[in-house]
C-alpha cells in the first residue's frame, strides 16, 4: 500500500514538473486592432510555431487592455511603438531622439518587468509625403526642403486631419521648427483616411500620413525626411514580459532576427497587401515568412 502511494506520488511529481516544462514553450501574444497589428500577430504567431514554441494568438485589442493585459500576465508579448511606450504609457512629455526614446523606455519599463528587445527599423509615426513625381520634380527631398519651397513662394496645399492641424504637437509646432508657414487657405483639413485619397488624385500636393501605412508605396507616394527629428519616434519593437524571457531562452535572439527584417517600407508593403490588395492576413504572414527563410 505505501509503496503504491509512493508510486503515485512520483508520477504526480513527473506530470507536474512535464507541465511546467510545456508550459515554458506556451506563448500569448497579443495585438492591437488595426492592419500593422494584426499581420505582426499572425507573423510572430507562425514564426515561432514553427519555431517549436505553443502559441495562442490575440489580436485585435484596444492600446491599453492590451498593455494591462501584459502586465497583468495574460499576455506574454506582442509589439510596440516606442512613441506610444514612452508617451502613453509611460507620461513623458520631454521630446527624444530615437535612440534616446528606446533607451528611456526600455529603463523605464524594465521596472515593471517588461523588455524591449531590439527595435526594428519600422517606424509608424506621423510623415508628410507627397507624389513621387512631384516631389522630384519640385526637388522636394525632406520637410527643410518643403519649408525652402514655401518660403520662396510655392503655392503648396497640404492636407490634414483635425486633430492633428489642432495638437500641441501638430501642424503650428512642425512650422516653427521648420521655420516657415503655409497660408490658412492652403491647410485643408479633412478625415485622417481621406488625405490619402486628396493628395492621390492631386486636390492637394502634402498630406498627412502614417509612415507605414500601406497606400504609401501602392499610390507612389515618397515621405519626407524629416531632417530635424521634429516627429517622435515610434519604432516598432517586441515587449516581452522577463518572466517569459527567463522560461524561453531563445526567445529574446530569435524575435530580435524577426524584428531585424522589419522597416519602414516592408511594414508598408505588407499592409498595402491587405489594406489595397485585400489578400488575408495569414497568407500574407507566411508569404512574408517564407520570402526571408524564417520558416
């Protein structure tokens, strides 16, 4: 009978220690409610399945369930802007270069037990653009070379969104820095998607854009630089929780070899094949996957 009993003992020891080390290897990771997110959910989700990892996929959650979501533990990692890290989350006002704003944000979230492995060169954050043609033509390169342009007189129309002509950060900060202005009557402003659309079919010659959005590359669109680092950065980045770290050992080398593949223009061809070409998310992760020998 004792022997039994010892028996059974050890085999509930063994299940127990064979859990905990599945669950090493169960990952969730998380995304946000928009295009970006959701492929960077799918190609991470498929990544490191064939990797060897479990993997449960959610995406589609608002900005900050999904932040509390990972600290909470629901969530072991998805990825982030290091814009939204620092300002969001995080309430610093003070403004950054790129390196700096990664490096404040990954000290800073370190505290809470959140890593930010190595940031990729995709940075979604707010761009002027204009159509390719025009800008070579203009000789139109960065937001100091539009600047030069109003200045000497060009009747340029730029297209914006209300909120953000409106923003402390917005439209009148960007023309102080650059040191120039556009007249009143040449600012239209007009819903966030439909700058797109006006500056395609030529009612304006500058929009507002988001620097990854996928209608960039497929309209022939080219984003200006900005040369004075005017816009905060929001490097796309993996956030993991240190405990998933510490139980997957790999983990942090091999999200860092995925976040190397990643700029500005893959990010916005991947989201122009679904947002313009509407082919389905995960066909277009694991086309992605399989183009850069990943799985």
């Amino acid at each position: 009978m004792l022997k039994d009993l010892r028996t059974l003992l050890l085999g509930a020891l063994a299940l127990g220690l064979s859990a905990t080390s599945a669950l090493a290897d169960q990952l969730v990771v998380g995304g946000k409610n928009f295009t970006e997110q959701q492929l960077m959910t799918a190609i991470t989700s498929q990544y490191l399945e064939a990797k060897g990892y479990e993997v449960e996929a959610r995406a589609g959650m608002g900005s900050s369930v999904l932040r509390s979501a990972q600290l909470n533990g629901q969530v072991d990692l998805y990825w982030e802007y290091t814009g939204t890290g620092l300002i969001t989350f995080n309430k610093v006002s003070e403004r950054l270069g790129p390196a700096d704003t990664y490096a404040r944000v990954k000290e800073l979230d370190g505290k809470v037990g959140l890593v930010w492995l190595n940031p990729s060169k995709a940075n979604n954050t707010y761009a002027l653009a204009m159509r390719r043609d025009d800008a070579e033509q203009r000789g139109i390169k960065s937001l100091s070379d539009l600047a030069a342009a109003v200045n000497k007189g060009d009747k340029l129309n730029l297209a914006v969104n209300a909120e953000w002509y409106a923003r402390p950060d917005g439209l009148k900060p960007l023309q102080a820095e650059y040191g120039f202005k556009f007249a009143r009557k040449n600012v239209k402003r007009m819903d966030t998607g439909l700058t797109y659309v006006a500056l395609k079919e030529g009612q304006v010659d500058v929009a507002l854009v988001f620097a990854t959005d996928g209608r960039i590359p497929a309209f022939d669109f080219v984003v200006l630089e900005d040369d004075r680092h005017y816009f905060p950065a929001y490097a796309l980045t993996p956030v993991v929780r240190q405990e998933t770290l510490t139980a997957n050992p790999e983990l942090a080398e091999q999200l860092n070899l995925l976040s190397a593949q990643l700029d500005d223009q893959v990010m916005a061809a991947l989201n122009a094949r679904v947002d313009v070409e509407r082919v389905a998310i995960e066909a277009v992760a694991e086309a992605f996957l399989k183009e850069r020998n990943l799985i």
